[in-house]
C-alpha cells in the first residue's frame, strides 16, 4: 500500500543549501521542531526566523555573528535568536 506522508526539511536563507547535505539520516523528518533541533545541532543557526548552513555565518573578532549576506549581529543585542 502507498500512503501519502509529509516530512520537512530546511533550507539555508542563505545560500538554498539543505539539510540533507549535512544531516541525512535526520533531514527528512515529520516533526517541523525536530529538524530545526537537528539542524542547529549541526552547526547551523536559526536567526530571527531564518536559518543559515554553516557557510553562510560566522563570528568576527569581537564574538560578532557575521551572516553570508554581510549582516553583522553584535554579541550585545538580545533578540539575534
């Protein structure tokens, strides 16, 4: 019997890279909150709302989020998550 399911994935705000680049055993899952676990376990980041692979982010020398796109998130600011 074929029966119709749905499983999410995420995808890089950044670049469009997947998960299942990094995580394929647990990229394609039917619970939203665990991929997002999964994928932050890994390195990614989820940053207001978007998520970023591990290209697309990085801290500068003061401890500042630096994003693939050139935004820079200060360690100070609160709401950066």
């Amino acid at each position: 019997m074929i029966i119709e399911r749905t499983f999410y994935s995420l995808k890089c705000d950044g670049c469009g890279r997947e998960l299942e680049d990094d995580a394929e055993e647990y990229a394609w899952t039917d619970d939203k909150k665990a991929t997002e676990d999964v994928a932050v376990g890994g390195e990614w980041m989820c940053i207001r709302g978007k998520h970023f692979c591990p290209d697309c982010h990085h801290y500068d020398d003061n401890d500042n989020l630096v994003l693939g796109d050139g935004t820079i998130i200060k360690q100070d600011e609160e709401d950066w998550i």
